[in-house]
C-alpha cells in the first residue's frame, strides 16, 4: 500500500485509543481536535464550525450529567428509591 | 635634457687628483650636482675607498608630468642597461600595496563569511534534528490521526521557515548595527607617497636631485568601511531562508518515515508511568495509587515495561 492510501485508512477508517493523551502541548484545545479533522480535508471555517458544535454538545453532556449525579446522591442520602 | 649624463657609462675617467677648493661649500653643492656618473663613482672619501657600486640611483626631474614618458625614452636611449621608474610606478607600488591589503581583507572576509555560512547551516540542521527527535511521538500522534507524511515535512519545513525569517531578521539587524560601529571605529591604513614636485623647475630638464619627494609628500588613506547594500540584506535573507528551508527538509523527513505504531513506541521517561498508575488505580479502584507523588517512586525506578502491566505500554497495535 502506498503512503498515501495508507495515510487515509488512518485518516477515514480507523479510529484511534490512545492510552496516554498524546496531545500537543502548544496547540489549544480545539486546535488539538482540529489536528484530526485536518487530515480528512474539511475546511478551517468548517472545522471550527464542527468543535464548537461538538464543544456545545460537551457542555451540555456535562451539565446533565452533574444533574443525574446531584439527582442520584440526592435519592442515595435520602435513602428512598423513588426515581 | 643634457646629455652630460651619456659619459656615464663609459671609460673610467682619470683619477682626480686635483684640489676641489669649492668643497663643503653652497657652490660645491651645485656643482656636485653636475658630476659625471664615472668621477661620481670614482670619486671616495679617502683615497682607497672608491664609490664604484655605490652609486646606483639617479633622480632626474622632469619639468612637466606631460613630458614624463619622453624623458624615460631619452634615457632608455642614452643608458639602455639601468632599470627606468618614474613617480607613477613608485605610487602605484604603494597603492598597489595599499590595494592588495585591501583585497586581502575582502578575501578573508568574503572566506570567513563562507565558513561562518557553512558552519550556521550545519548547526540549524543540526539543531532542527535534536528537535525533530525528541517530537517523534508527535508526529507518531499526526500520522496516526491521518497526516500523510508531505503534510508533517510541510509542517517541520514551515516551522523551520518562520525560524529562519525571524533569525535573517535579527541577522540584518544585528549587521545594520555591526556596519555602524565598524564605520564608526574604523582605523585607516596610512600610506605617504611622495608626490612629484611643483613643476616650476623651468630650464632644467634633468638634474641630480637629492631627494625627489621630500619636498612634497601626501598621505594615501584607505578607509576599513562596512558597506550595507540591499544586495547583501537581500543575500542575507535568502540565505536564511534557504537554511531554514534545508534544515526543515532534513528533520521532517526524518520525522515523516516513521510509522506511527514505531514512533508512538518511543515513550518518554514518564508515559508509561502514567498508563501504569491509570491502570492501577481503575483496576484497585483506589484514588491513592493515582496520585503521582506515591506512584511515581515505586513506578520510575523500573526500566520500562517489566513492572509495569503489559497493558500499560502505549498503544502498538496499529501496525501498517
């Protein structure tokens, strides 16, 4: 396989786990995730567009999910199962 | 000219035996300058001391710089075996001196400039690689994530480019300021030329002159001067690009020919310290093994991967 296509495999095809954070320390964060979308040819416009949305989505999973967590360590302390 | 001077050259004159009361006297002066070459030569300070090679130079002044060239033709006619100069030659001589010091030191310069030049590239290169190599994990992360490999070495290079314009920058600053102060401090190499006398020497076409230029001498300077031309700024700046575009080639295509699960193998010290103690704590489910400051001491010490888990090492199942 060539480079290239094997370049993107990686890109399109195959997700990543990293065990450590392997992210680069002088880049931000969105310009972090950016160094992924870079590769599958969005645009810069597009690409900011995409994280904001996704850093939305995260902001919003966060806070649903402390009020699940203030919720249910309610429901544990009072000690009636009623949810 | 008089042509007293065509018996030089020829038989020996009689030995002078006859008393010279004008000696030592203002009279005596002006008529010594009318000696014949061969009395001149025969002529000693006691009887056995003889002047026979002593006199060798004779100064003939011309009485206009214009007819210089037709005196030298005279007297190559009239003395065909001496060695003819004139002023011109002595002050080339002397400017030519002054003019090769001159060019010896653009030489050096323009030699120096080069090593100086050869010794930057080799170390800008040298450097960019150090660089490049202690950031294989990076783009071991890049390459994993989908860069193709002309993508990191446009990276490395662009980076390297911005270095090299901001360092020809401060180069040609640093040169403007250099200039200055050469400019400034520059010493001037001296050089005194005897000058051809004012040419009021009217009826006298040749003469014994004692010492041609010691009436009138003038002093040549060659001033050191550090000239700043657009050429060299633009030279300059070029150049620094073009080294930082050499040293960005060489790194990122070191960089760019790794495979990620190769270069991501390349931990630092500390990385597998972190997977380790992550693993530790989820497995324990105790937060006090995560805390670097307890693990780091029981997990450092080990050369990696024989206490940690086999999980802990980072990731190497992405094989191309």
């Amino acid at each position: 396989m060539s480079e290239r296509v094997v370049a993107r495999v990686r890109a399109r095809s195959i997700g990543f786990v990293f065990q450590a954070f392997n992210l680069m320390p002088m880049l931000s964060a969105a310009e972090n995730v950016e160094t992924a979308l870079a590769p599958l040819g969005v645009g810069g416009a597009e690409r900011r567009r995409l994280i904001l949305i996704a850093a939305l989505i995260v902001i919003v999973a966060i806070v649903v999910g402390v009020l699940i967590y203030l919720r249910r360590s309610r429901r544990d302390r009072d000690g009636r199962g009623e949810s | 000219m008089r042509s007293s001077l065509d018996a030089g050259g020829a038989a020996p004159y009689p030995r002078a035996a006859r008393p010279r009361p004008w000696r030592g006297s203002p009279e005596g002066e002006r008529r010594r300058s009318r000696l014949l070459l061969a009395r001149a030569q025969q002529t000693g300070a006691t009887g056995t001391a003889k002047l026979n090679n002593e006199v060798n130079t004779i100064y003939v002044s011309a009485d206009s710089a214009s007819s210089i060239p037709a005196v030298q033709q005279e007297l190559t006619k009239l003395l065909p075996t001496a060695a003819i100069t004139d002023q011109n030659d002595l002050a080339s001589q002397v400017t030519g001196s002054v003019g090769s010091a001159a060019s010896l030191a653009n030489n050096l310069g323009k030699w120096l400039s080069v090593a100086v030049l050869v010794a930057a590239f080799g170390l800008a290169i040298l450097l960019t690689m150090s660089a490049v190599a202690r950031r294989v994990r990076e783009f071991g992360t890049l390459k994993a994530l989908g860069w193709r490999g002309g993508r990191i070495v446009g990276q490395v290079v662009g980076e390297s480019l911005v270095i090299g314009v901001v360092g020809g920058a401060a180069g040609v600053a640093l040169g403007y300021g250099g200039a200055a102060l050469i400019d400034k401090l520059a010493t001037r190499l001296s050089a005194i030329v005897g000058s051809s006398p004012p040419t009021t020497a009217s009826g006298v076409a040749a003469r014994l002159a004692q010492q041609v230029g010691s009436s009138a001498t003038h002093t040549v300077y060659v001033t050191l001067t550090a000239p700043v031309t657009l050429n060299a700024i633009g030279l300059a700046v070029v150049l620094a690009l073009a080294g930082g575009l050499l040293a960005g080639a060489f790194g990122g295509w070191r960089a760019a020919r790794l495979r990620p699960a190769a270069a991501l193998r390349k931990v630092e010290w500390w990385s597998h310290c972190v997977a380790w103690t992550w693993n530790s704590a989820t497995a324990n489910g105790s937060r006090s093994a995560a805390r670097p400051g307890r693990a780091s001491p029981r997990c450092c010490n080990c050369s990696a991967g024989s206490t940690a888990p086999p999980g802990a090492r980072s990731s190497s199942t992405a094989r191309t």
